[in-house]
C-alpha cells in the first residue's frame, strides 16, 4: 500500500515529553475501510499515538499524513484534519449542560455550518444507528455509562468523518456495558468504516480488526493479522502480552 492509498501515513513520527519519548520512529499505513487495533501494556504510546493523529498531541519529528493532508502544527493543518477525523475517548468527554442531541449537533453547526434543521436530522440519523434515538432530549447524567459512550460515537459520526479513532472507549465502563459499546463498534467495521482503536478487547479485536498493532516502550513491536497474532506472537514481549491478558 502506497501513502497516497493511506487514510492514516506516518513516517518516523517521535514525540517527547519532557525527559521521556513516548514514541519512537513510528512507521504506520492504514487503509481506506481498514479496521485496526492497537493493543499492548500500559504506557506503551497507544494512546499517544491515536492522540498524535489528530493532534491533541503534537509530533516533534517525522511525518503524519492524515487524510492526505499533512499535520503540522499550522492551525490550518490542525483544523482541516479535525474536520475529517472522529474521536471517541475513555470518559465521552460529553457536554454535560446540553441535551444528548445538542451535543451531537454542535460540531456539525459550527465546523461544518449545517443549519440547525439539518444538523438535527443528521444526529437523528447516527443516534439511530448507534440504537438510542429515544435517548435524544436526555442529559448525559442521565444515561447509563455504556448509552454516553454510544452518544459519543453518534456524536463523531455527525461530522461525517474519513476514520474514527477510538482511545480505550470500554475501559470506563462496567463489564455489563462493554458489550453494548463493543456491539456498535463492530457494526461500524462491517459497514466499513476506517477504525483505528486503542483496546484491551482481544475478542473484539479477533472478531473485526483487519490488522493487530502490538505496542511497547513507543515502538511497534509487532503488526498483522488477528489470526497470526493471537496464534503466534512473534516477539518474547508480545507472548508475555498476550499470557497476561488471555488468561
């Protein structure tokens, strides 16, 4: 696959904190309709990689190129990429004064300059696909954990975006709420959606992912198919990884 074929190209991408680097030389493609999971220990970078991509956090060295536009740290880049990116996080990060559908419309009037009309039709739509249309005058205080995270999804998917980037969306949840979440995230992979998500969900990730991306220390340690993956790991860290967390 070619960088002009990729939603997602990084070449040597770096970032560093102060007396820590967090990534190191990050070299990643990923396809229009791809689905990929990014998995591996605590402090590992995923997170800071997915958070790279449309820059809440910014890259010091390398290139990032997120679709087709380059990702400097000009306000331009940042802005155009943002309006072609969906992200989802841990703790939904909703707005918790407005109604759930006003939280899904706001982006689509103000990034995107939808009437107001036209906005509410378009959160209608994606609240239905995430299956909580009748969620729609609530606030988030009032849903449950896994209902604010699908709000979430619903809330990215109104900014019609190229990929959705996922960061750990399941791990504040109760385990009875995973699934609902996990459910909705599979849907959208079968649609086709361009999904790069950071999780500790190996059933998910052998039931949808495209490509597994093994994490450690800011590098990618391994990458390939679910298959391979979680039959055999090809790394020592990966096999520890994969021991700890099966078991």
């Amino acid at each position: 696959m070619s960088a002009s074929d990729s939603v997602v190209s990084a070449k040597k991408v770096s970032k560093f904190f102060t007396g820590f680097q967090a990534l190191k030389d990050i070299d990643l493609n990923v396809a229009k309709g791809e689905t990929i999971v990014v998995c591996g220990p605590s402090g590992s970078g995923k997170s800071t990689l997915i958070r790279c991509l449309n820059a809440l956090e910014q890259h010091q060295s390398g290139e990032l190129v997120v679709c087709g536009i380059e990702l400097t740290s000009s306000r331009q880049s940042i802005d155009a990429v943002r309006r072609r990116t969906g992200m989802v996080f841990q703790n939904f990060n909703l707005f918790p004064h407005m109604t759930v559908i006003e939280n899904c419309m706001i982006a689509p009037m103000k990034v995107k300059g939808m009437s107001r009309d036209e906005a509410r039709a378009t959160a209608e739509r994606f609240l239905k696909r995430v299956h909580i249309p009748e969620q729609a005058d609530k606030y988030p205080a009032q849903l449950s954990g896994g209902q604010q995270q699908r709000v979430a999804i619903a809330r990215a998917l109104s900014m019609s975006p190229d990929v959705m980037l996922f960061d750990e969306p399941t791990s504040a949840l109760d385990p009875e709420m995973v699934r609902e979440v996990l459910d909705t995230m599979v849907e959208l992979a079968k649609e086709g959606s361009t999904m790069i998500c950071v999780t500790h969900e190996m059933n998910f990730a052998r039931q949808v992912a495209d490509r597994v991306i093994f994490m450690d220390r800011g590098t990618i340690v391994e990458s390939g198919a679910p298959e391979a993956f979680f039959a055999n790991p090809q790394t020592d860290r990966a096999r520890e990884f994969l021991a700890q967390i099966l078991h």
